[in-house]
C-alpha cells in the first residue's frame, strides 16, 4: 500500500475491495484502526487486573491481618489462610504500579487513541508504516506475559515497588525476589521495544501524512498531544530500557552498576529511572489533556479559547518535563543544591498546566453546554486535574517535600492526575471515539450513572488519602497500626478501603456497557457529536483505508457556532464558498 | 483530626519554618481551588445550554492569556524564593551548628542502630556504644547525625521534627536537628525496604539535660552488644 | 562383592528409617563433646524494644556446656563413603521453632530433599533468611504466631546463615547433607551416627563459634566406634 503523502482530490485507499482473511483482518491486522482496537481490549483487561491488586492492597490497609474474602484461593507463598503476607502486599504495591502505568494508562493513551485517532484526524489512509505498527502491537502482548508470568516465579514476583530502586531491586538476599524482578526488566525491555515502534511511527505520520489543507495549527490538539507524546516516548523509554538492561545485568551476569562496595553507585539508578519517569509521567497526561480539548469545545459547542496557547503549552510541559526529575529525589541523599534547581523548574512547569485549565475554563465561558456522557468526564478531569496540580505545589518546595515525601500525601497527588486526570479522560475519549469503533453508541444512562457513582467514590477514596499524608501516614506500609501516630488514622484507611471496593464495582458498568453495547448498542451514525474532525464524515466503523477520497481541510477543528452557517458545527473538510483551495503540493508544510 | 487538614504538632526548631511553608502553600492553593473550582461550578450552570441560546463565537483573549500566565508565573516565583532559605537551613551542608552533639545512625533491614559519643562527647573514642532502636537526644541542643545504610535504601523520619532523610549505601549522609520538646516520639523508615519495611521504627526520647545525663550514666552499666 | 552390596542395601533402608528408626544395620560413631576451660560469656541481648519477646532470654546462646558437654556441635562423616552411592533423604522434618525471638536449636541439619519446618512460636513478625551459595536461597516472612513454613534444600552445603534481620541478633546455622551421617549435640553434648558400613571415615565437629575439630576413625561392620572431641574455651 503507498505511504505517500495525499494530494489534492487524490482517489482514496478506501475504494479498494477488500479481500483479507479474517486472520488478516482481525487478529494480524496492519490496520491502524484494529490495531488501536487490540490495544484497548489488551489494555482494558489490564487496567482489570491492577484495580484488583489494588483492592486487595485496601483489604491489608483497612483490615489488617484479617484474612481476605476470597483469599484463600491464593497460595500459601501469598496468603496463608487467606492473611496476606507482607512480602506479597509488597509485591501487590509494586505490579499494581506497574500494571496500571505501563500495560494501563500508557497503551490506552497512546496505543489506542495514538493508533485510532492519528490516520483519521490528518485525513491519512493508515499508518506510515502499518506492518511497524501491527509489531509494536504483538511485541506489546509478549512484554506483557512476561510481566503475568512473574506471579509464578519462586520467590514471588517484583517487590521493590514500580520505581524499583536499587540495591532492593537487585539483591535477592533483601527483597526475597530473584527470578520475578528479573522478569519485571524484562519486560519493560521488550515493552520499550514497542513504545519506540510506535512513537516512530506517529511522528512520521504525523509530520508526512497530513491531507492537503492540515497544516499544523489546524491539527486537533489531541493530534498536537500525541505528537508531543511521541516525541517523548522516543526519547524517554530508552534510558528506562537501558537502566533496565543495567539492572538486569547487575541481578544475572555479576555487573556493579548499582553496588557500592564494589564501585557502584545507588543513586545512579535514581537518576536514569527519573530521567525517563519525569517525562513518562507527562505521556500519561498529555494525550488525556489533548482528547479532553477536543471533547470540551465539542460539548460547549464553542471554539478551543487559546488554541495557539494550547499548542505551546503542550510544548513547554513537553520540554520542561526533562529538567524536573531531581524533584523525586530531594530525599534522596542528592545533593541540596541541586534540589533548589530541581525546585525551580518543577514550580515553573505549573505555569503551561494552569494555561491549559484556564483555556478550558475560557472554552465553557459563554459556551452552550452539552452535558454527554464524554463531556461530564471531561469536566471532571479538568475539576480533578486542578487538585492533582495543585497537591503538586506542595512537594514541589522542597522544605515541605521533607515533611509529605513518601507519605499518602504524594499518593493522593498521583491518583489525582492519573485516575482523576487520565483515567476519567479515557473514559471520555473511549465513550467518545465508541461510534467510530465499533458502529454502535454506548448506552448514555448507564454511561450517565457510571460516572456519578465513579466521580462520586473516586473523591471518597482518594481526598482523604492528603489527610493521611500531612499526619505522616508513609506508604508502601504493610500494616499501619504498628505505629502509635498512626493508630487514630486506621479508621480513615477503613473508609478509604470501603470507598475503594465501591468504586472498583461501579466500573462493573462500564465493562458491561462497553461489551453489550458492541452487541446491542443503538446503530451510530457517522457524526453523533456533530464534531467538525475528519474522521466524523467517514463511515462508522471507517473502511480499510478511511477516506473514499483524500479530504482537504479548510480551518480548523474547533469551528462551533461559527456565523459562517447556520449549524452550530462546521466541520473541517466542508468546502464554504468563501474558502480557497489549499496548493495541490503534497502536504508537508 | 484524621480530617484535618493541619498538620500534627511539631517538635523541633524546624517544624515552624516548615509547617509555615505549607500554610503559605496551603493558602495559596486553597484560594485557586476555590476561585477555579467555584467557578467551574458557575460556568457549568450559568452556561448550559438552553433553548434559544447560541454559544459566543470567541477563539481567545491575548489579554486573558498574559494575565493568568504572568499571576501564575509570580505566584511560583514567591513560593521558591520563601521555600529555598528553609531548605538550606535544614538540609545546606554548612547549616549544620558547630556545638551540634554528633551522633551515627545505621540503618539496616529492619533496625536502626544509633552510636553515642559517651562521656567524652566525641564519636570513635572508646566510650562509644551503641542501641538498637532507640535514639536519645537533649531537648533545645542541636545533634548531627552521620546516617548510613547497611543493606537497602532506608530513609530516617521523624514526624514530629519534620526531619526526613534517605539512608542510602555507599553514602554517609550528615543530618542535623535541635528537638523543642521533652517526650517520647516515634521514628519511621520511609523508604521501601523489604518486607518489614512497615515494622522498622524506633523510639526516640528528648531529655531534659539532666535527664541525659543521668541515662547516659546508666548506659555505662548496661551497654547491650548488637 | 556381595558384602558390600549387602551394606549398600542396608544403608539404603538406614536412610530410608531415617536416625530414630527400627533397629538399623552397620556400624555406628558415637561420643560426647566436650568443652574445657571457661567458657567465655556469652553476649549480652538488649530486647528491651521488642514487647513480644523482651525479658525472656538476656544473652545469646552461642556456647552452651553444662557440666563440660558442648551443645550445637554439629559432627559429621566428612569424607570416606564409596563414590556415588545415593541416599534417599527422609520424610520427617527437621523443625526449628522462633521463640521469644531465638532460633531453637541454632544447628540444624537436614538431608538435601528432606524437609526442614519454620514455625513461630512468637505472637511477633520474624523474617527468615537463608543466604546460601549451592542451594537456593529465600528470604520470607512470618508474621503471626502459630505460622509454620516448609522448605527443602538440593546440595550438600555446611554453615548456611539463617538470621532474622527484624530482630538482627537472631543467628541459626543449616547444614545440608546428601547423605544421613550426621547428628548434632544436644544438652548432653552426645552424638551418635549409624548405619555406617565397615570402614574409616573422617568425622569433623563444627561448632559456630569454637571452630572445628576432625577426627580418623575406624568403624566396624556392627557395633559402634567411639569419637570424642574437645573444644579449648578461647580457640
């Protein structure tokens, strides 16, 4: 199939017929689409899997030493008569952590809507290279039973939380854990694999495949933010592949990277593991900020406000993302100096994320607001957003990080931006681009009652979790009532527990939504939002190939209530008579 | 209390810069909490769409974007011009007061070891001894801590002096403290350890000098052997 | 020819009985170790911090004599079975019980293959760690009374640390033997080994702290040789 850039009028790849196996076509697909779809079912079953880890962790918190309904399904290495071991919680904290991360939040984020959404929003027939992409795909799925079959290994699997500092990670004689921490950097070898597949292939896209008329301040924000993302993975993941190489090496072949008696130097894994987690963290939001744009304007029916403010703050959270690592290391027996540096510019990469919530602010004002299912998750993530930012604040002064470092304090700020922020924007984006997927819509009720049972137990979870911090409450703790200064708290870790299990049965919803509605959604048709992006004048589910004829694009994404006509969206392939053809050069510009 | 969001009472000459730290913060972040929040709120009421109503056709304000920019912008400025002298008393290498009783910790899975200067007040004399677990101090006297990790990454925190330090191997790590209270507190390991990692406290006791004194009489008769 | 197979068979059947068992052939090692001098104090423990287990025992066990006789020698054949011959490891555990925060005994022995049983008799976390370089080693937790854990070991390996690092005074030492020609000292400082076949043997006494002593002897087809050993108190 030619990767060529589109040209004006050009006939496109979805006049073809189609005439791939079903093999070809579902399982060992090239098709941008289906591919995204597979991360999102692969992704879904594992942002399942660590919301159970976590409920079992609530159990230890809130119940310590009482056996766990349920447990005594679980070996004896686990949780004899059902009582979790600490060892295992350990090990829970850690694959918690690193399943929602790296097998969650980042492949929903940027395997699905980077897949789903780049080719149909620049108006490109796929991928610029598909076979790379299907790869990245299954090279994904191998990095993750890599991870699962950690839980079988003797000795039990990673536990030296998803942060994995060493010499913890690496010395078997502390942590009791040889052959699970083994497979952990492995893993995330091969998944570093996939990442970089995939962010080669957005960027080049990106940059080469825009229809005619996409130049690059008509691009969606959430095109904008995948970019960038892209741009960071790139540079970020091999620096976690290779101090993962580094510590694989010191746990198998008998390296020192990380042994100070034998010239090693701890902090060092610190500093690689931050280098990337700094900006890794910024691919865990950017793309949720991008869709959140896309869905706000939508629902207010009004333009992005500071849409060029929006671009460079994308851009400045990007850049300054790779200078604040040292701000999860003030405690660490780093140099102080270097912390009132690290300091400054983690105070400074506030400033772009309070442009982008003002700008959604601006974009609501005087908006005319639609309250769908993708919209309420939008507002909330903005609502939830604010507080995860601002709990930021607090540990980015260095004085005050002494006191709230390592405690539920920092906990509480992580689940604000990931679940709070991300999460609550996937929900949006899934519920969203559903149409676009699958052909269906999925029921708005129950989308409507999902999210009030999740906004509502989400907040009773995890607010409390900053009281938990400021009294001193540490994490990673196995049993907190063994401290005296904690002992009045275990009634508050007793209601977080409680709030947990009712929140992770409330997403019972959406899962059941999501599948039933595949089967017995109501038919979408092709523009259910009536949003103004390209994909929404193709077919729903798009052919293989997308676009009948390669679109031109006119203005923008964000065209709303534009006195131009008298609808109140105006989409961006809608040739008016008043706008000119775009040059007939290939769209590189 | 468990809701509260102040924090528990301070012990040390440096719970006062710090906890003042956090209520600036606190301020200022409650402020923005409420004005966006509220306002959020408002807009989503005010702004719902209603029949008859067309939303305003506005890309932006250059005007808007300078003005919360550059609020945001001071705002941040002032926190860390406040913040970084706190930080520098606290944690600066030549903060630490010359009269500072030195002491050494080691911190191995699971236990702290604490070394005492005995009588002669210096460390690595022969009247040095050490105790699992417990750290004595005098109340209004600054002590300075040579940390050391045997094993692991553990780190030293003591709540009630707003104190906290990683352990790290390979690195000894000076941390200094003056405690303003007589009691008992607890000491807590605030970095993954291992599996008792949740169990790896210690107790530490503010004496008066006397008090001090007199115990560290007794330890002449009943030194344990790690 | 026959002779010997007739031993191998009755080895056999020795190991499988394991050391308490019915009335087992071949020949057997048996002695006292002794302790002469004065034993040097031992150290001093300071549980003072732990609730669960302070004020029950005040010094660390590490040489125990009553009346002269040495207990937690672990005595041994060190060389002088035929090469090759296999052992079938028996079935009983060896039980080493945490109690008020020590290790009862602090030697241990056991057969690789046989079963050594963890159990903590204290209402208090321990965590056992066992650091070996032949065999696999774990470090795993305990934390209520009444937990038992079972583990068994693959090489022959002498003087493996086993420690508890919540409470770091607690020392234990496993020994891991691919045959059953072992015994350890109990309170009386005696020891006996049987089932072995005609021959000479080298047999060492290890003690953790007073070190090692080896001994040549001569044992018959049936009846026992005698073995006694002294440890100096400040070798």
């Amino acid at each position: 199939m030619a990767t060529t850039a589109a040209t004006v009028g050009q006939v496109g790849h979805a006049g073809h017929v189609d005439d791939r196996s079903f093999l070809r076509k579902y399982i060992f697909s090239t098709d941008h689409k289906i591919i995204g779809i597979q991360f999102l079912i692969m992704s879904l079953v594992f942002l399942a899997l660590g919301g159970t880890l976590a409920m079992m962790m609530r159990w230890q918190l809130g119940f310590p030493g009482q056996a766990m309904p349920g447990g005594t399904v679980l070996p004896e290495t686990m949780a004899p008569g059902g009582v979790l071991l600490p060892e295992f919680y350990i090990s829970l904290v850690t694959m918690h952590g690193t399943f929602m991360v790296f097998f969650a939040i980042m492949p929903l984020l940027v395997g699905v809507f980077g897949n789903f959404l780049i080719p149909l929003k620049i108006g490109a027939p796929d991928m610029a290279f598909p076979r790379l992409n299907m790869m990245s795909f299954w090279v994904a799925v191998s990095s993750g039973l890599i991870m699962l079959a950690g839980f079988w290994a003797e000795g039990g699997h990673a536990g030296a939380g998803w942060t994995a500092y060493a010499p913890l990670s690496e010395a078997p004689e502390y942590s009791g854990v040889s052959l699970g921490q083994q497979l952990w950097c492995l893993s995330l070898i091969v998944l570093g694999l996939s990442s970089m597949l995939g962010a080669v292939n957005y960027i080049t896209t990106v940059i080469n495949m825009r229809a005619p008329g996409m130049t690059w301040f008509r691009l969606p924000l959430s095109i904008w933010a995948l970019f960038i993302t892209a741009i960071l993975v790139l540079l970020a993941i091999p620096i976690l592949a290779g101090g993962a190489i580094m510590l694989l090496f010191d746990q198998t072949i008998g390296t020192h990277f990380f042994k100070p008696a034998t010239g090693g130097q701890v902090l060092l894994w610190q500093h690689l593991f931050w280098f990337f987690g700094h900006p890794e963290v910024y691919i865990l939001i950017l793309p949720a900020m991008g869709m959140v744009s896309d869905i706000i304007a939508n629902g207010s029916r009004k333009p992005i406000f500071g849409y060029e403010s929006m671009v460079f703050a994308i851009m400045g959270i990007g850049f300054l993302g790779w200078i604040v690592w040292g701000h999860h290391m003030f405690q660490s027996g780093m140099n102080p100096t270097l912390g009132q540096t690290f300091m400054i510019s983690t105070l400074f990469i506030a400033v772009p994320s309070a442009i982008k919530v003002f700008n959604w602010m601006g974009t609501m004002w005087r908006g005319s607001l639609h309250f769908h299912v993708p919209m309420l998750h939008a507002v909330a993530f903005v609502a939830m957003f604010v507080i995860g930012g601002l709990s930021g604040v607090f540990m980015a002064s260095t004085p005050v990080d002494i006191y709230i470092h390592d405690t539920y304090f920092i906990v509480a700020h992580i689940h604000y931006v990931l679940f709070g922020g991300s999460l609550f924007a996937l929900f949006a984006a899934i519920t969203y681009w559903y149409p676009k997927m699958f052909g269906r819509m999925m029921n708005p009720f129950w989308g409507k009652v999902h999210f009030w049972l999740t906004f509502g137990f989400y907040n009773l979870t995890f607010f409390p979790m900053h009281q938990l911090g400021l009294q001193g409450h540490m994490r990673r703790i196995y049993d907190p009532t063994e401290y005296t200064f904690l002992q009045p708290l275990q009634p508050l870790n007793q209601f977080i527990s409680i709030a947990a299990f009712l929140l992770f049965a409330s997403q019972a919803l959406f899962a059941l939504n999501f599948i039933l509605s595949w089967f017995t959604g109501a038919k979408a048709d092709v523009n259910p939002w009536r949003d103004n992006a390209l994909e929404w004048s193709v077919p729903s589910p798009p052919p293989h190939g997308n676009f009948a004829v390669t679109p031109t694009v006119y203005r923008g994404p964000y065209e709303y209530s534009s006195p131009e006509t008298s609808d109140d969206y105006l989409p961006q392939d809608k040739r008016l008579p008043t706008d000119r053809m775009p040059a007939s050069q290939p769209a590189g510009d | 209390m468990g809701w509260s969001w102040l924090l528990p009472h301070g012990a040390s000459t440096f719970a006062a810069r710090i906890d003042f730290m956090y209520y600036v913060i606190l301020a200022i972040t409650g402020i923005a909490f409420f004005v966006v929040e509220l306002g959020l709120v408002w807009f989503l009421i005010k702004y719902r769409a209603r029949p008859g109503r067309k939303a305003e056709y506005i890309h932006g304000s250059t005007k808007a974007e300078i003005t919360w920019t550059s609020v945001t912008a001071v705002t941040v400025v002032v926190i860390g011009l406040m913040s970084g002298p706190v930080w520098n008393q606290v944690k600066g290498r030549h903060s630490v007061p010359a009269d500072a009783m030195p002491l050494a910790a080691r911190a191995q899975q699971f236990e702290w070891h604490f070394t005492y200067p005995g009588p002669d007040g210096q460390l690595e004399t022969a009247d040095d001894f050490s105790l699992r677990n417990q750290l004595h101090v005098v109340v209004n006297r600054p002590a300075v801590m040579l940390l050391q990790a045997e094993d692991v990454i553990h780190s030293f925190f003591v709540p009630a002096w707003r104190i906290k330090q990683d352990a790290v191997p390979g690195l000894g790590i000076r941390v200094w403290f003056q405690p303003t209270e007589v009691g008992t507190f607890e000491l807590a390991c605030a970095e993954l350890c291992g599996l008792g990692h949740y169990r790896m406290r210690a107790q530490v006791t503010v004496h008066t000098q006397e008090a001090y004194d007199q115990w560290l009489a007794e330890q002449g008769q009943n030194v344990a052997i790690r | 020819m026959k002779h010997a197979m007739l031993s191998a068979v009755t080895v056999l059947t020795a190991g499988l009985l394991g050391a308490a068992g019915p009335a087992v052939q071949g020949g057997s090692v048996t002695g006292t170790v002794k302790l002469t001098g004065t034993a040097p104090a031992n150290p001093k423990l300071d549980m003072s911090d732990e609730a669960a287990c302070r004020g029950k025992y005040t010094t660390d066990p590490v040489i125990t004599a009553s009346g002269g006789n040495l207990q937690n020698v672990l005595v041994y054949v060190k060389s002088g079975l035929p090469a090759g011959q296999k052992f079938t490891a028996s079935t009983t555990p060896v039980v080493v019980d945490q109690e008020g925060c020590l290790y009862h005994p602090r030697t241990l022995a056991v057969m690789a293959g046989q079963p050594l049983e963890i159990r903590n008799s204290d209402p208090v976390l321990h965590n056992i760690k066992v650091v070996a370089k032949r065999n696999r080693g774990f470090n795993i937790s305990q934390p209520t009374k009444g937990m038992k854990t079972t583990r068994t070991f693959t090489a022959q390996e002498i003087a493996i640390p086993v420690a508890c690092n919540v409470h770091g005074w607690m020392h234990a030492n496993l020994n891991v033997f691919t045959h059953p020609f072992f015994a350890v000292t109990g309170a009386d400082g005696s020891f006996t080994i049987r089932g072995l076949p005609a021959g000479t043997y080298e047999v060492e006494a290890w003690h953790e702290k007073l070190g090692t002593q080896t001994m040549t002897v001569a044992v018959p087809a049936t009846g026992s040789a005698a073995a006694n050993f002294t440890f100096k108190a400040g070798s």
